[in-house]
C-alpha cells in the first residue's frame, strides 16, 4: 500500500517549524530530509524515523517497524499531532544521523 499524499501534508505540516525539511517520493512512499540528511519517510501512512539513541530516548515505548520488505527497522513516531515533540525530535537526532551518501 502506498502513503497518501494527504498523510504527507499532514507530516510536512507538523514539521513547518523547522527549516529546510522536505520530501522526495520514492516507489509509492516518501524520504524525509532534513537539513540534507534522511532522518526517516512515511512508509505505509506510518511516519518511521531511524533507531538512533536520542530518538530511543525521547520515545522509549516506540515500537519498532519494518518500512518495506528487506528494509531495516524503524521507529514508529507515533506522538505526530504534537509540532513542539516532532521539532524536539529532530534537532535532538540530527547529530546522530548519518552524513549523505556523496553521489557519483
């Protein structure tokens, strides 16, 4: 099942406080970016951040999810009616995330 372009508004709504988010569609669901690394995407209407121990921390009951078939475990955020958290969120994981994979 692909993710709705309605759920995407909704997630890119909640996430207006921070600078430089943005999305790129990919197979039917979306990546999130966020000041150029990829914290996590909308799989499914699920929004799923990467396992990263400050986002452990600031969601300690999250549940753990598959986003597709063969992909590694994520996140399930399950707190996106809050804007405050979500931007929390980000700006504590983003140190964490990796640095993007440099083209060719």
């Amino acid at each position: 099942m692909a993710s709705s372009k309605e759920y995407l508004d909704y997630i890119m709504e909640q996430l207006s406080e921070l600078q430089s988010v943005s999305y790129r569609k990919m197979m039917g669901e979306y990546i999130i970016y966020y000041r150029g690394k990829i914290p996590g995407g909308i799989y499914d209407d699920r929004f799923l951040i990467k396992p990263v121990d400050s986002a452990k921390a600031l969601m300690p009951n999250a549940r753990l999810e598959i986003p597709y078939n063969g992909g590694k475990s994520m996140l399930l955020v399950d707190n996106v009616d809050n804007k405050a958290f979500l931007k929390e969120l980000f700006e504590a994981i983003y140190e964490e995330l990796p640095a993007p994979k440099a083209r060719k």
